[in-house]
C-alpha cells in the first residue's frame, strides 16, 4: 500500500510539535518515519501508547527519533553517512539555523568563525526551525517556523530544496 502524503505531512507537523515542545536552541534531530500499522505489529506493547492519539490516517507514520545522531557540524556530510534499513519508509529532520535578510548578506565576512558571529550578534538576525520529511516515495514536506513568530507556520514540499536531497539520499540503496 502507498502512503499519501497527507500522511508524511502529519509526520512532519507532528515532529514539528514534538521539538517545539522542547524549546530552542536544540541540536539538529533525526527521525526515521515508520509504517505506524507495521511498527504495531511488530511491537504490540506500543498500542497502549499510541491509544491515546487520535485515529491516524489508513496509512500513517510514526516518527522514531534517532537519540545518536549528533552533527560534526557539517550536516551535509553527517546526512551522506546516513543508510536506512528497507523497514524505514522516510526519514525526516529537525535543524534551527540563524539568517540575517538579504540586504545584509553582502556584509558577511568569508571566513566561516566570522561569518557565524556576525549573523549570531547581527539586530536583525532570525532564527528558524526547520523540519524537512521525504520519503522513499519521493514525497517531500517541510514547515518552518520563526522564533519571534511562534503562532505562524510555513509549509511546503520544496520548503528546504537542499536539505529535503539530502534527506532523500540518506533513503537510495546503495547496493542499487
């Protein structure tokens, strides 16, 4: 059975919602997304837990949180180190960043210390939380949400093209 992607965006704002319970300045978090109907045949104690949700789609997804990934500090390469075993049927991930507007762009020093202290101490600086879900499917999803805009979220399926690739690449077999 194909998932929809209503399903992969339900993952998504849930995941959304689970880290935003946790405040900001968090590290970037990763997520395997599970067929919710195979993760409960394969672990029927998880039925008592998940009762107290409500109905999910036909087709949902469970989103496990994978407790050791931690960045180096650059995502791209930790994301290229990434293989998923054939069960996990997406992947998504929770990264805040800091960006100034594009008018201050040109100011920014090359040398990346003093590039990331600059948008770190600029007035105008923004942080953002970004969660990016794909699927093997090819389904994307993304919502983004600003520090000093709480109550607005932005959703879309090429929200973070970049991440949203790497994501996908983590998905390919490499045996293929």
């Amino acid at each position: 059975m194909l998932m929809s992607d209503d399903a992969l965006t339900a993952a998504v704002l849930d995941i959304e919602r689970h880290v935003g319970h946790g405040g900001w300045d968090q590290p970037a978090r990763l997520f395997a997304l599970v067929r919710t109907d195979e993760l409960l045949a394969a672990e029927p104690s998880l039925a008592a837990q998940l009762s107290s949700l409500p109905d999910p789609l036909p087709d949902a997804l469970t989103a496990v949180e994978q407790d050791d990934f931690h960045t180096g500090g650059d995502l791209a390469d930790d994301l290229e180190r990434i293989a998923w075993p054939p069960a996990v049927v997406g992947c998504a991930l929770a990264v805040e960043r800091t960006f100034v507007p594009p008018s201050v762009e040109s100011q920014i020093p090359d040398e990346p210390g003093a590039a990331a202290e600059f948008v770190a101490h600029h007035p105008q600086r923004q942080d953002v939380r970004v969660v990016v879900g794909v699927t093997r499917t090819g389904a994307a999803h993304g919502v983004a949400r600003l520090a000093d805009q709480p109550d607005e979220l932005l959703g879309g399926t090429d929200l973070v093209p970049g991440l949203t690739r790497a994501l996908a690449q983590t998905l390919i077999d490499p045996s293929r």
